[in-house]
C-alpha cells in the first residue's frame, strides 16, 4: 500500500508534534503505541481513524509495519524525523527535522492529540504496550482467539499477519461515519497518485 504526500506530511508531523508537546525523545515503541491510540481515540470520537493506518497483532501490542520500519531507517518520513539514539539508553528514538506544521490538521485533530498527549503522554513504552494487552481491547481479543497469547508469553514468536479492525470500536451511529471516511480516502487516493 502507498500513501499519498497528505498522507505521508501528516504521519510526520504527528510524530514532531507529539514529542514536541511530551518535550522528551520519544522511543520508537512509545511513539508506535501513542500513534495507535491516536487511532482509537479519534474512531471512537469521530467515527475515523486519526491516520489511518493498517495495525497488526505483535507480542508488544498493536503495530503498524509500514510505520516500524520508517521509525527504524526513515524513508518516507525522511523529511519529518530522523533516527536518534539517547546516551544512556537502549532502543531507538525519534527526533524530528523541523518544527511542527500544522498544514494537514484540523482543529478537531489537534484537540484530540492534545487530549492523547495530556491523558497518556506522560506513560513509558512498557505501560502503553500493558495498556494494549489489557482483556478489552482489540488486542487482546485477536490474540486470544488466535491461541497467540501462549506463544507471545513463551517469546516464541514475536510478529503476526492478523490484522486488528478498528471498526470494531464504532458505536452503531458512528458506522456511517466510517463509511464516508473510507469513500473519500478512496477517492483521494485514486487522485493523488
């Protein structure tokens, strides 16, 4: 799947705007989990995902592939943040390239990042994944019905294919919603390529 430059200008400077707003380097896990509540968050308020994303099954929560490797060695992102590492610390960070535009937001999206950032920003990465494996969420229920919670338990593997629906957050009015959502990035898309 390719991502139009809208799509790409947006993933960036959600990540600059919020390590700007926690004001610490944010790892690549931490970062990976705020942009999947980030998802949650905004399909429960409004009915559409923040980024729309593709998030899959991994032993450390929700993870978007596309967005792992591009936190690991940025390409599309390039532009927007870079690989960092902090002394004194394991793991990979990011640092942004510029400070953040706001080009691609609506007042709405800012709201919601701010809200993000004020109820969640301030956990670390291994709280967020807890807050992901936690028995309600969607998580949760694809690993259990699965049978991979043994085997995520035992480190006997770590990535799946299964995919995590995010509709499945919707309440009944907000199904519309999401249909529009998905017809117009649809059609967006067949114009920005």
């Amino acid at each position: 799947m390719g991502y139009t430059k809208s799509e790409i200008e947006k993933i960036g400077n959600t990540l600059i705007y919020l390590q700007e707003k926690i004001g610490e380097r944010i790892s690549k896990t931490k970062a990976i989990k705020l942009l999947y509540f980030l998802e949650e968050f905004s399909i429960k308020k409004y009915g559409r995902p923040f980024l729309g994303l593709e998030w899959e099954v991994w032993h450390l929560g929700p993870v978007s592939e596309d967005l792992y490797a591009e936190i690991n060695e940025p390409y599309m992102l390039n532009e927007h943040i870079k690989h960092a590492h902090v002394d004194g610390l394991d793991g990979c960070f990011i640092e942004p390239r510029h400070a953040f535009v706001d080009d691609e937001f609506s007042d709405s999206d800012i709201q919601l990042m701010d809200i993000l950032v004020e109820s969640i920003g301030h956990l670390n990465a291994s709280q967020l994944i807890d807050k992901t494996h936690l028995p309600h969420t969607l998580w949760y229920k694809i690993a259990k019905e699965n049978n991979l919670l043994e085997s995520f338990d035992n480190k006997s593997r770590t990535t799946t294919d299964f995919k995590i629906n995010l509709s499945e957050l919707l309440s009944e009015d907000k199904q519309e919603m999401y249909n529009i959502y998905l017809e117009s990035k649809e059609i967006s898309r067949s114009y920005a390529m």
